[in-house]
C-alpha cells in the first residue's frame, strides 16, 4: 500500500464530510435557483407536484433509484431498476401516507461530470392518518442529499440519502404528544 492508498476515505467517511460541508454552507434557496430547465430543476418540480408523467420523462428506461437511509424510518431500504418501477414506487409512497404536499428547499448543490449532488430541506404534509397519528395535517421536515447522474439528457441515476431517523424522532414526538 502506498501513503496515499492509506489516506483514502470510505464512503461512509466521505459522505459525513460531505454533509458537514454542505451543511455549512450557503443560505437557503428555492429551487428555482438551479437554471430552470435544467434535469435537477425538472425532477425536483415533478418530484415536488407528484407529476409522475413528467418523472418518468426524464428517467432513462433502465434508470436505478435507490435510498437505503429508509430503514431509519418506516420501510425497508429503496432500491429499484427500470423507469415504470420508480415511478410506482413514488406513487404508492405518496399514496400510502397520504401526501398533500411536498416541498424541497435548496440549501446548496454542485455539478461534476454528469453527476448533480443537491444538499435539499425537505418538507412533507399528509393529511388523515400517517404513522399511527390521526390528525387534520401532519408535517415533517428532513434533510436530503439527493444524488442525481444524467447520461444524454436522461436521469440514470437517483439516490437519496435522507435524515429519517429525525423525521422518525418527529413522528414519536407527535405520537408521545397525542398520548399514543
């Protein structure tokens, strides 16, 4: 092993930095901050208006999703191929908890080689009965790292890494408050 070889991070290690980084960094923006017709810009308003046409649009028919920060919360890990799959997996996630409204706000985002890293706050409200909780609106917020790789104009690519575990903690926290 050469000294650098010693050096090298694991993923784990560098996704931490890279949080910590990004986590410190500029102030809040809307997502119209990325050039809005940029694939980013598409997939977080279609993302954002449950527009599952427009996603599968820009996904590429062999496209991968994957978020295995899931299991912090309620559900197994993500991991899915093929452009009709991901789409479906969207929609029963919205459907299964009811989603009204879904709001990403962009606290920083940088391009390299075809790969878009957005550092997102992500803002959920369901309505009825999510997680146990009966009420009129339930609202959770949680930061994303949403990592999404383009190849000739389509997204191939899309893995978020999610805090979870706090938006877990929110939901306890509702539960606990309601005496559930």
């Amino acid at each position: 092993m050469t000294a650098m070889s010693d050096r090298r991070m694991t993923c784990p290690t560098a996704c931490s930095l890279l949080l910590i980084t990004l986590a410190s960094c500029a102030a809040p923006t809307p997502h119209d901050a990325l050039p809005p017709d940029s694939i980013p810009a598409r997939w977080l308003r279609a993302v954002q208006q449950q527009d599952w046409s427009a996603m599968g649009d820009m996904l590429a028919e062999r496209a991968i999703y994957a978020d295995t920060t899931k299991r912090d919360f309620d559900t197994e890990p993500y991991y899915v191929t093929g452009r009709q799959a991901i789409v479906e997996l969207r929609q029963r996630a919205a459907a299964g908890t009811a989603t009204d409204q879904v709001q990403f706000t962009l606290l920083d985002h940088y391009e390299t080689g075809g790969v878009t890293v957005l550092h997102l706050n992500l803002d959920v409200e369901d309505s009825g009965e999510s997680w146990g909780i009966q009420q009129e609106t339930i609202t959770l917020s949680c930061r994303v790292m949403t990592v999404l790789t383009v190849d000739d104009g389509k997204i191939v690519h899309v893995h978020d890494h999610a805090d979870w575990a706090g938006a877990m903690e929110q939901v306890e926290r509702m539960k606990s408050a309601k005496g559930g």
